[in-house]
C-alpha cells in the first residue's frame, strides 16, 4: 500500500470512529473537518442508524453519498 492509500485509510478509520463514539460536540470539532468530511463521506463505514443521523442533519452528506 502506498503512503497516500495509507494514510486516506488512517483518516477513514479516525473519522469512523469519532462519528461513532464522539461525547460530545467539543469531541466533533476537536478531531473533525467539514470538507474533509464531505470528502470521505461516501466511503465511510457507519452503522446504518449513524449515518442517518448525520444525513438528516447535514444535508450536503446525502449529496455526497454515492
């Protein structure tokens, strides 16, 4: 794996996770960015009920999402 495929996998996984177990908005802000975000959307893995959230939320996600 090259050091690009290294690291998109890296931020996919950190932003997974922080989607999932963030405490709060503070956590949200703390590790995440809007337009990369945007960016990764379509190829993060979410359950089913996360991803919802954020796209009943932010409309601009469900625009992204393949």
């Amino acid at each position: 794996m090259n050091r690009y495929a290294e690291r998109l996998s890296d931020l996919r996984l950190l932003y997974e996770t922080v989607l999932r177990e963030a405490r709060d908005a503070g956590d949200l802000a703390r590790y995440l960015d809007a337009e990369l975000l945007i960016s990764l959307w379509p190829r993060l893995w979410l359950p089913a009920q996360v991803r919802r959230g954020w796209e009943s939320t932010f409309s601009v996600l469900t625009s992204t999402a393949a």
